[in-house]
C-alpha cells in the first residue's frame, strides 16, 4: 500500500508539475518576444531622452527607464523654471524636483489600504521596489507605516538631510491616474483627489499640469 501511495503521489506530483510548466513557458516566451519587439521603441526612447543626454549609461533592455526621466525630459525640453538635483552618483537612485521652497515628488511611494480607505507609506522599503508593483506591497506591519501627514514630514526631512544647502517647505505628490487606478482601483483614485498636496495627472497631460502648477505658484 505504501508503494502504491507513493507512485500516485509522485505521479500527482509530476502532473501538477507538467500543467505548471506547461502555462509558465508560453508566458515566458510570450513576454521576451514582447520585449524583442518592443527593444527598438524603447531604445530610440531612451536615446533620445534628455535625461539620458544629461546623464548617459549604457542601455540596458530589461531595465525601464529611471524614475526621474519622464519628468526631467519635459522640464528640461519646455524650459520650465524647476530645479533637479541629482543628489546621487548612483544611476538608479532619484533625485529631486524643486520649484521655490516646494518640492515636486514623482515617485507615487503610497499604498492604498480599501479597508480603511488610507493611503499609507512603509518608509522602510525601497522607492524603486514600490515603483515596479504597487500591488506586491506589504502593509501588515502597520506600526511602521506614516500616514499622509507623517510622510510629508519624512520627505522633507530625507530632502534636508540629502540637500542640506536648501531648505523646501511643502512636498507635492504627483500621481499618474491610470497607473493609481490600475494599482488601487477607483476608489483610490476618488479618495486621492480629496488630500491636498496631490496632483493626479492623466496620460500626456503632465507638461500642461506642471505649466500650470509653475504659473499658480
């Protein structure tokens, strides 16, 4: 009997192996022939981006774009009054946005918890993590989560103590609408337009929200 029990359960087991094996490898293949072809576009992308001009490293296809490219190339390319200050020699590391005495911030660092319908902020976890899935965060730890005022203040005071030769009053997040609403949902996104010091922006929208932004500051 224990034979017998022992080859069904190996025989189960390789079954479930060969169904596993058998969803993962076209999903696999799916998604490098998806980065083959995609390989060109964001090469001429990166090429070209101002970012990328004023702080040059070599392409590579499975890395995305740095978090600060988007909005430097827009800034740099439209002339707009706001100061970046690549505080890091570091490539992957942010660097910061400023306009007056406030601080632009563009790295969408907060998770929506629908239970209490908060965003929180885990100050212990790396902004480059938190950028590739939004929804793989862990809020369980709750004692070390900021609410939205508590963030303010620790951005601030991670920026003065990165940038001690500047001194920024105000933080302003800015969020793009489609990735907070596939990240969190509509909820999220109805609940975000009631904070202040929250700016959500729709696809190929920044430029006109930071032109307005610098023109009603």
């Amino acid at each position: 009997m224990k034979f017998k029990d022992s080859f069904w359960s190996q025989l189960l087991a390789g079954i479930r192996l060969f169904f596993i094996f058998a969803i993962l490898i076209p999903v696999v293949l799916f998604l490098l022939i998806f980065k083959l072809i995609t390989m060109p576009f964001n090469y001429y992308k990166y090429k070209h981006s101002q970012y990328q001009k004023d702080f040059p490293r070599k392409f590579n296809f499975l890395a995305p774009l740095h978090i600060d490219n988007v909005p430097y190339s827009i800034i740099k390319e439209n002339e707009l009054p706001i100061e970046y200050i690549k505080w890091s020699e570091e490539y992957d590391m942010y660097g910061y946005f400023i306009y007056k005495d406030i601080l632009l911030d563009f790295t969408e660092p907060f998770f929506f918890d629908p239970e209490t319908n908060n965003f929180t902020f885990n100050p212990e976890e790396e902004v480059e993590e938190k950028m590739e899935d939004d929804n793989n965060q862990d809020i369980d730890d709750a004692q070390n989560c900021l609410s939205v005022e508590e963030t303010k203040a620790f951005v601030l005071n991670d920026f003065h103590n990165n940038i001690q030769e500047r001194e920024c009053k105000q933080v302003v997040f800015f969020y793009s609408q489609g990735r907070l609403e596939k990240a969190h949902g509509k909820i999220a996104l109805e609940k975000m337009s009631e904070l202040n010091d929250f700016i959500v922006y729709k696809k190929d929208t920044l430029y006109q929200v930071l032109r307005e932004f610098v023109d009603t500051h």
